[in-house]
C-alpha cells in the first residue's frame, strides 16, 4: 500500500513507467519491420522481368508485378509495412513467373528455329542425292 | 432463471464452436494452389527438371496451410496461397524452359550430323568425279596409243612393200 502510494506520488518512477510503455510500443511496431529488404528484392525481381522480354512473353505477369509493385511502394510510404511486404512478395513471384516464361519462350522459339535448319538441311540434301 | 436464459446462447456458441472444430476449414485460393501442386507433382517434366522451384512451391503451399489451420486471417491464407500457386507456375515454366533448352542441344547435333553428311557426300562426289576424269583420259591415252601403234604399223607395212619392190626392180634389172 505504501509502495503503490509513493508510485503515485515519485515522478521519478512515473517516468520510469511513461519510458516501460514506450519501450512496449516500440517493441509493438518492430514485429512488423519496414521491409526494406523484401523491396528491394522485389524491385531487382521486377526489373530482371522487364529486361528479359516479360512485357512481349509475359504481358499479364509484368503487368501485376509492375502495379503489386507501386502498390507496396505506396504502402511503405504510409508506413503499412505488412501490406507492403505482402504486395512485394507477391510483386517478386509474379516477376519472376515473367522472367521463367520469357526465358522459356525463347527457348522454344531456338529450339524451332535449329530444328528448321535441319529439316531444310535434309530436304537440301535428298534433293541433291537424286 | 437467468441461468436458463443464458443456457439458449451458450449452446449455440457450443453449436458454432463444435462446427469450427468439425467443418475442415475452406479457403478458394489455397484450393486451387493444392490443386496444381499436385497437377506438377505428377508432371515427371516438372519433378525432374524443376525440383528445387516445386520443393519451393510445396514450402509456401505447407505455410498456406499451417496459416488456415492456425486460423489466421483470411488475406494471411489468401496471400501464401497466392504464393504457392505461382511458384508452381514458376516450376512449371523452368520444366518447359529445361525441355526446350535439351531439344535446342539434340536438334543441334543432328543438324551439325546432316551437315557433315552433307560435307562427306560432297567430298564423294568430287572424287567420284575426279575418278571419272581420270579413267577418260585413260582411255583416251591408250586410244592415243592403239592409234600410234597402228600408224607405225602401217608405216612399216609401207617401207616393207616399198623395199620389197625395190627388190623386185632390182632383180629385174639384174
């Protein structure tokens, strides 16, 4: 009873209890990070996309890794970290889908082409022969 | 009496609480996810040319999962779900990038094969060719030579019969 009054009454302990809560908050807002590092994953992931033809191969994946993208930014400009580490994982996928399909397209397009080479080469050669 | 009343209400929260317990919890997104991860999983393609892509996919599909089964929020599911769906794309699409890429080396081999069969035959012919120009001037070499001999032949006739008629002139004579 007696401690509790002198709680009461100490400024020096109310100060204490006033920085106790600050800490509490702190640690509060530290659970969800500013995810500075996710961004710029995702940012690198997003431009890799755009550098591999995601916009010709991947029209619709860029597209939604490009607005998930801006979005996050937004995000983290309101200080909405989990929303913003939310849209720029989902903006990092999405890129790197574009990036998988334009590097696959563009395999199969070689692929064709050497295959076409050689079929013309045989037919060349057939024609030759008789 | 005011246990009664309360009674009502406590056995519908028992009733609802029951049916969270029972009813599997459903989220559309994470179906759809399950659904093509093991749409790739049965894809020998997927399995054996993107594993490290699909064992990534299965890790965020787990993590989809644990967050429905723990009964975080609906956007939390909804987002790892999300994840996993397009990582299995991402899986998939390495499979079919590896595929061509095997197709891109086959196919050059063989067209450096037809290539060479080609060079191989051309070589052939000229040779061929060669030969048969040779085996012409052959013949015409010893036809060359049938003739010469012939000539001379004829010409040693001539000088034969001319001394033979001298010959005879001179016996005449004599």
């Amino acid at each position: 009873m007696n401690g509790t009054k002198s709680l009461k009454s100490n400024p020096v302990a109310q100060r204490i209890g006033l920085a106790a809560i600050g800490v509490l908050l702190m640690a509060g807002c530290a659970s969800a990070p500013a995810p500075t590092d996710q961004m710029a994953v995702s940012r690198a992931a997003v431009s890799s996309a755009m550098s591999a033809g995601g916009n010709q191969f991947a029209p619709v994946q860029t597209r939604s890794a490009l607005e998930k993208m801006e979005a996050a930014e937004r995000a983290m400009a309101s200080k909405d970290y989990e929303e913003a580490r939310r849209l720029a994982e989902q903006a990092e996928v999405d890129a790197k889908l574009a990036t998988e399909m334009a590097h696959s397209a563009k395999a199969k397009r070689a692929a064709e082409a050497v295959q076409e080479d050689t079929r013309i080469l045989r037919e060349e050669l057939e024609r030759r022969a008789k | 009496m005011q246990m009664n009343r309360y009674l009502p209400l406590s056995l519908i929260a028992a009733a609802v609480l029951a049916a969270c317990s029972t009813v599997p919890a459903q989220n559309p997104t994470l179906d759809e996810a399950r659904a093509s991860y093991s749409r790739a999983q049965t894809n020998p393609d997927v399995v054996n040319l993107a594993p490290v892509e699909l064992r990534r996919a299965g890790d965020s599909l787990g993590r989809a999962d644990a967050a429905l089964n723990k009964g975080e929020s609906e956007a939390t599911v909804n987002h790892l779900a999300y994840l996993a769906k397009q990582q299995v794309a991402i899986a998939e699409e390495t499979a079919q990038r590896k595929t061509a890429e095997r197709a891109i080396t086959t196919a050059s081999a063989q067209r450096d094969e037809v290539r060479l069969a080609a060079r191989t035959a051309e070589v052939e012919a000229s040779r061929q060719h060669a030969e048969t120009t040779r085996q012409a001037a052959e013949q015409q070499a010893a036809r060359d030579r049938a003739q010469i001999e012939a000539e001379k032949a004829r010409a040693e006739e001539t000088r034969r019969l001319a001394e033979e008629q001298a010959a005879r002139d001179r016996a005449l004579l004599a």
